[in-house]
C-alpha cells in the first residue's frame, strides 16, 4: 500500500478568476493513491479498470460518473491491455459553500452520506446526452465565448443534477448502502410507530440484517438508534419550544408522557421537565437556529487531523459561539466535539483501509490526543476496535 495519499492542488489548475477546469484523460496503467483540495467529476468514456475510494473498489466502465470531494482519496487501475479515457471536470470547492454560487443550492451533495460510494452508472439510454455535455464544457473551455461561465454553471448543473437523482432512484444499492436509507428513514418517521420488522421489510431487508449493519455503521441497534433519535429531537423542542411535555411526548414517537419521562431520564439523567429548565434559553435569546453553514463542515472535513476547538471555528467564521453551538447541536443532534469526532472517525476508518499505518498513528494523525480515546470513539461508531474493523472490511475487498 502506499504510505500516504498525495494532494494534487488546483494551483495551475484553474484560471485567476474562472473556478473550472475541464480535461481528457488517458490511463494504461496505475494511477497512485492521491486526493486533491478541488472537487473533481470524472466519467468514463471507454476502457475498463478499477478504482478504490477510501478503500472502496469499484468497477470503472463507459458510462460511470464519480464525484470526488477534498475528503475523498482514490487511486486508478486500468485493466490489462486497456487504455481508460476520462473526461474529467474540476470545480473549486467554494462553489458549494458560497450562498451567492448557483452552485450552493447544490450543497447537500457533499455532505449528504458520507459512507455511500460517490458514483454512479449513467443508464444506457442517457449515456450521449451525458458525453455531450462535457464534450460542450470541452469545446467551451477552450475558447472565450461570450456568457461562458453561465454556460459553465448550467452544464456543471445539469450533471450535478443527474448524479443526484441517480443516487437516489438507484435500485442495484448493496445492502451496505441501503442502510443509510435505512438511517435516514429513522431521522425521518422517528415520530410515527416505526418498528425495525417494518422498516426492514420496506428496504427488502431482513430485521436481523438491519439490527447487525446498523450496529456496524452506528454502533446502536435499531431500537437504540430509534430511541436516541427520539431523544434528540425531543431535547431540541424542550429547549426551542414552550408546548408541553406531553405534546413533545406524541410528537417524538412516544406512546406516553410517563413511558417518554423514563427512557429521557435513562439517557439524560433527569426527568423532561428538569432538562427544559436546566438548558432552555432566556425568553430574549430564543430563536430558530439557521441551517450549519457548509463552510464550517468542510472545514472540519479539511483540518479534522488539528487540534481545532469550537471557540477557533466561531472565530474563523464570525459566529458567537454559544450561537454556532447550538447550530449544530439542532442540526445535527450533536455537540461540536461529538461531530469532530464522528468525522474523525470516518477519516481514519478511509485511512485504515488505504495505508499499513499503525492503529496507534492513524488515532493520532485523525486527530485524537491518545490511542484510549481513539479506541473508545472507534468503536461507538464501528461497533468494534480499528483493528478488527480493518481486518473484516479488508477481507470483504479480497
């Protein structure tokens, strides 16, 4: 294995004030281990070979389209005797995190499903249209016509857009990436009388299956992730809201106020009523938290490895910080130090797959001051040590 990913910079890459860059490419060979600090969108116009992203291996052929963000590390294999031809579009990151980008409506793609594999294969049916429109963005780059960078933005839309929905409408998802759906079904019907027989059977699951993937990818079990997305969101709504706790009750998932105040109190360690008191903010200061800037997970995306704290974060990006922390913990269920750590995490478990580094290195490079503290993270996430995680996940790509 390569010892470390090498970073390709979009210095040379794009031009002063125009943030594309458009190129064929040919491989016959291999292409190393590498990641780049612009988002690249790739697809294959002919030749058969092989990529692994964060150790994920996939089949290249005509017709696949990858979208690969800063955080994502990949390497190429052509196949034997074939010569692999990419048509290859770079966009600088800030497209997606800037509102006034045509782009930033689009920003949902980066950060939506870290774990799934970021490609798809463009039906049959689609594959010209879709060759056509970067063999335009080709043609286009290469001259200095007028409107060129709105025409730009709708291509570079169009294909964005094409990706997304394939990603959602695709019905040959291994059951690896259906549970993420299964995930986000939960964060989704959390307030109906959602049953894990049922949720498996809606994603052609088995219970059984659902239960041992979710306690793989969460850590939790399906009845625990249930109850610890209720929990989330009812603490949300005793702090922003002034209904009562009976109403939160029913609007969490909860059968009764009494069954809802025993299971809070088992996962708090005090009752509903004690919580709101205790964490509801003053009457002046209440507010409905705006949506977590894009900007600030791509930040934590790019320098997890550092010792970033919250206070440096609201600095960097003019956020009070009691403001910017009660952000996430809305949008997310999550405290900024839960959200470091779950992307520290997914960047090592990438880097466990794709180097021979030790446990011990990769904990410390992801940003963990001790080797305890990674295993304990590790395996709230995984389900299991780094090192038996990297033993069965590298024996499911032999």
């Amino acid at each position: 294995m390569q010892d470390k990913p090498s970073l390709i910079k979009s210095t040379g890459c794009f031009e002063k004030r125009f943030p594309f860059f458009i190129s064929r490419d040919f491989i016959d060979g291999y292409v190393s281990l590498h990641q780049h600090d612009f988002v690249e969108i790739e697809y294959t116009v002919s030749g058969r070979g092989t990529e692994r992203i964060n150790g994920v291996s996939h089949t290249l052929t005509p017709g696949n389209l990858t979208v690969l963000f800063p955080w994502d590390c990949h390497d190429l294999q052509a196949g034997a005797g074939e010569n692999l031809c990419f048509l290859k579009l770079n966009l600088d990151m800030e497209l997606f995190l800037v509102e006034t980008s045509p782009l930033y409506r689009m920003r949902e793609i980066p950060f939506e499903k870290p774990s799934r594999l970021p490609c798809i294969q463009v039906p049959q049916e689609k594959r010209e249209r879709m060759l056509g429109i970067f063999e335009e963005l080709e043609q286009e780059f290469e001259e200095d016509g007028r409107y060129r960078e709105d025409l730009f933005f709708a291509k570079a839309t169009e294909i964005l857009v094409a990706y997304g929905r394939q990603l959602t409408v695709s019905e040959s998802r291994s059951k690896r990436e259906r549970v993420w759906d299964v995930v986000e079904y939960i964060h989704q019907n959390f307030g109906k009388d959602v049953t894990c027989s049922e949720t498996a059977a809606r994603f052609g699951l088995d219970s059984a299956v659902v239960d041992r993937m979710l306690l793989e990818h969460t850590g939790m079990s399906f009845d625990e992730l249930l109850a610890d997305t209720r929990i989330r969101n009812a603490c949300a709504r005793l702090i922003y809201h002034t209904v009562s706790i009976g109403q939160i009750a029913r609007e969490t998932g909860f059968v009764s106020e009494d069954s809802f105040s025993k299971i809070f109190k088992r996962y708090k360690g005090m009752s509903p009523a004690n919580y709101r008191k205790k964490y509801k903010a003053r009457q002046e200061n209440l507010f409905s938290p705006e949506e977590l800037d894009g900007r600030v997970l791509y930040y934590i995306h790019r320098h997890y490895g550092e010792d970033i704290s919250l206070t440096q974060v609201a600095r960097k990006f003019h956020y009070n910080e009691n403001y910017l922390s009660q952000v996430i913990k809305n949008q997310t269920g999550q405290t900024f130090s839960e959200l470091l750590n779950e992307i520290r995490v997914f960047h090592a478990a990438a880097v466990l797959l794709t180097t021979d580094h030790s446990v011990t290195r990769v904990g410390f490079d992801a940003g963990f001051q001790s080797s305890e503290t990674f295993l304990r993270v590790f395996k709230k996430h995984y389900g299991c040590s780094p090192s038996a995680w990297r033993e069965k996940e590298s024996a499911h790509r032999l």
